[in-house]
C-alpha cells in the first residue's frame, strides 16, 4: 500500500508538473524571442531621426555605437558602402529600399530588422540591425531549469508526503493484522492502540470491542462447564453410598476404586474449568505460570512449551480402563517400549487421546471383546496404537468427521486427530490383525530427540489383563 500511494502520487504529481511545464517553456522562448526582436526594430527606429539630419559616416557610427554596443546596427546609404558588417540578404536589403517598406524576418543564423529612411532628393537609406540566434534564446535556457528543479521539488515533495500517509496507514494496518494473528494464536489479553485515518482507528476499536467479548463468552463458558460438572457430584455420593454398602463384597474395592479415579478427574476438571487459562496446542490451557515460561523462551530464544513421556501416560491411562475391562470380560494388552517417547503436549493432551481412543472400544463392541494398547517408538515418531477384536470402522474417513459417524459424534477420533496434527504427525485407522479396528496415531518426537535417536525396537510387555472367568 505505501508504495501504490507513492507510485500514485509520483504520476499525478508528474502529469500536472508535464501539463504545465510544456506550454510554459514555450511561452518563455516565445517571450524572449518577442523581446529582442522589439529592442532591435526601436534601436533601428531610433536612429532614423539621425540619418534624416545627417549623412557623416562618422557621426552616424557613433550614433549608431550608442545604440547598439554589439556592432549590428548597419546603416545603407545610397550610392555608398554600408557603415558596418551587413548580414542582410541582398534581395531584401533591394525590396526595402526600392520598395520603402520596413521588414522584419528571420533568416539564416538569426532575425534581421530593415527599417528605410528617405533622405533629401528622394533617396533612401535602410538602417540593419541584426539580431544571432543566441540573441533570440539567451535566458531560456536557465529559465528552463529553473522551472525543472521547481518541479522536481514538487514531484519529490508530493511522494515524500504520500509516503509519509501511506507508511502511517501501513504502520497501523501491520499492528491490526499483528494483533489478529496474536488473539488468533491464543492470547485472550492482545489489544490494539487505534490510530491512522478514522476507518482503521474504528477498525481498531472494533477489534478491542471483539477481543474484550470472546475472554467475556469464555469465561461464562469455563463457568458453565465447571457448573455442569459440579452436578456430577450427586451421583457420585449416590455410588460413594453404594460401595459402602458393599463393604466386605469382592467386588467392592473394584467399584470404591472407580469412584475414587472418576472424582479425581472430575475434580480436575472443575479446577480446569474455573481457572482463566491461555489456549495451548491442542485449545486445552496453560496455567499463568506456564504461559509466562513460554513466553520468556520466546523472548530468549529458547525452546519452551508442553512436553510429556507418552509411554508414561498411556500407561497410567490403561491401567484405569483396564478395572472397567475386566468388569466386562475384556481381555486387555499393554505393550510400551523402553525407549524415550517424549512428544510436544501435555499428559492432558495425550490422556485425552487414550481415553478418546480406548472409551470407543468401550462404546461400539460389545463386552467380551479384548483389545490392545501399545507405544512403538520410530525414528521421527512416537506411534499410539489401539486395535481391538471388534467389528471394525467400515467408513474410516467419515468416522474422523465430527458428528457424521452413525450413532457417534465423532469427537474420540477428531481429538486424535487434532492431537497428532499439532505436532506435525498423522492417524491412520485400518483393519488390524484381531480382526477389529487398528487406529495408529502418531505423534512426532519432541525436538530434543530428533537429533540423536537411541536403539530402536526394544520394547517389554509391561501388563496384561486376562479376560474374567
């Protein structure tokens, strides 16, 4: 934009200097021609009351001398040399003396000026003066450039002040647009300082005013979500009952367990909920303590962010689901290799995955059917795969749609998804060796493992639930 409002104010400004500066220079060189061929013709008619009083050769060079300091003023006397150097054509010095008619014309090399003059017995004399070309044009030269650097000066002027507008205007459009990346990237508390011309300072308070509404909505949304888990907490007592009145039951400690974990993360939650966070990778938040970590790595150079062992949480994750699993007869296997599988997200993130990806195993087969959970570590990747011995995913690609899966939404997988896509790696779901579905989310390696990698394939069987009997 700065430079089309200069570009643009560097040809208008040249057009009208152009439209002005043509008809102008004539007019100087039409003037200047004007006034010298008029000073010739009055030193010429000047000197004829001279010549009608006297014929002296010497007198009327002296006359003519004080006349005309450059020697062009020549004067013919009849019958007699002329007083002088002529320049005049003989045809017209013969047409103005035989004819008695003063001429004025340009010839070869400049103007010439005859003006007759009759003398005593009826004889004419004819006074010359001549006037170079150099004569006709001095002046005009520096008028020109007088007039040149005059437009210059405009046509520069016109640009630096249009740069000047165009590099405010730009100014304030970069800190709106930078503003819009900075909100858009996470950061709820972005602003902007309206200035520039008046549609971009309203520009600018319009963005603040939509800025100030979002943290509004989102803060009434963490307190609706907080107030909805909350509610959660009536069944939860109602079980708290129930396992005590199991006590001394075998089956009793499975479900006191289940509740125990179900309170914990639902306590969690709630904390989540109500605690203002800025947007992290996978839209979950970073506490204030984590995001100013963030941003004093960004300031020094470092790299900062979420880091977490996958191996780690997909194992605490699993042995959750495996009490559930065992309730239904499900025969579950955990498979972990013993290699670094540090990736860039928050145990939050990869726990959602797990849970995401084995509550579908719980949601769409049937009790009864085992499934497997295993961490594979690759060159450049951290693969999570999840296989079961279910009838399978027959649309793979609509399943990963939110909210298109018959009798899904579709979020398990889309969590995944988006999971493996923030750290640059992919998912794939297929038919596995079970017979069911075999989703393989893989996550890449957090920078710092990417260098030098440790022996692969080593891997332990790290637990095994058996199908209840």
């Amino acid at each position: 934009m700065r430079r089309s409002l200069a570009g643009v104010a560097l040809a208008v400004t040249s057009m009208v200097a152009l439209s002005f500066l043509i008809p102008l220079g004539a007019l100087v060189m039409s003037l200047v021609k004007e006034q010298s061929v008029t000073a010739a013709e009055q030193r010429a008619a000047a000197l004829a009351p001279v010549l009608t009083l006297t014929t002296d050769p010497s007198a009327l060079r002296e006359s003519a001398a004080g006349l005309d300091a450059t020697e062009h003023l020549v004067v013919h006397l009849p019958d007699a040399q002329p007083l002088g150097d002529s320049q005049a054509p003989a045809k017209l010095l013969e047409r103005a003396q035989q004819g008695r008619e003063s001429i004025s014309q340009a010839i070869p090399g400049g103007w010439i000026c005859l003006q007759p003059v009759v003398l005593r017995g009826d004889r004419v004399a004819v006074i010359e003066n001549f006037v170079p070309d150099e004569d006709l044009t001095r002046g005009v030269k520096s008028s020109w450039a007088m007039m040149l650097l005059l437009a210059v000066g405009l046509v520069g002027g016109s640009v630096l002040v249009a740069d000047r507008l165009g590099a405010k205007v730009v100014r304030s459009s970069k800190k709106l647009a930078q503003a819009s990346h900075t909100l858009g990237q996470g950061n709820l508390d972005t602003r902007v300082e309206p200035m520039g011309p008046k549609e971009l300072r309203d520009a600018g308070d319009a963005f603040n005013a939509m800025a100030h509404r979002m943290t509004e909505l989102l803060a009434i949304e963490r307190e609706l979500v907080a107030d909805l888990s909350h509610r959660l907490r009536t069944p939860l007592t109602a079980l708290h009952l129930a396992s005590e009145r199991m006590a001394g039951t075998p089956e009793s400690a499975r479900v006191e367990a289940a509740v125990h974990a179900l309170e914990t993360e639902l306590q969690a939650i709630i904390t989540a909920a109500r605690t203002p966070l800025a947007v992290g990778p996978m839209g979950h938040g970073m506490r204030s303590a984590e995001t100013s970590t963030v941003q004093q790595a960004a300031v020094t150079g470092q790299t900062a962010g979420p880091r977490c062992e996958t191996a780690d949480v997909v194992r605490r994750r699993t042995a959750f689901w495996a009490v559930l699993a065992e309730q239904q007869s499900r025969s579950c296997t955990l498979d972990i290799t013993q290699e670094p599988t540090a990736v860039s997200l928050s145990d939050d993130d990869i726990a959602a995955v797990v849970d995401a990806l084995i509550g579908n195993v719980f949601s769409h087969t049937p009790p009864g059917t085992a499934f497997g959970v295993s961490v594979v570590r690759t060159a450049q990747a951290v693969e999570l795969v999840v296989e079961d011995s279910g009838p399978g995913i027959p649309e793979p690609d609509r399943a990963l749609s939110r909210g298109s899966s018959t009798g899904s939404s579709g979020l398990g997988l889309d969590i995944a998804r988006r999971a493996a896509a923030v750290t640059g790696g992919t998912m794939r779901i297929a038919h596995g060796p079970r017979g069911g579905a075999h989703i393989t989310v893989a996550f890449a390696l957090a920078p710092s493992l990417r260098p030098d990698r440790g022996p692969r394939g080593s891997r332990r069987r790290t637990g095994w639930w058996p199908r209840k009997r």
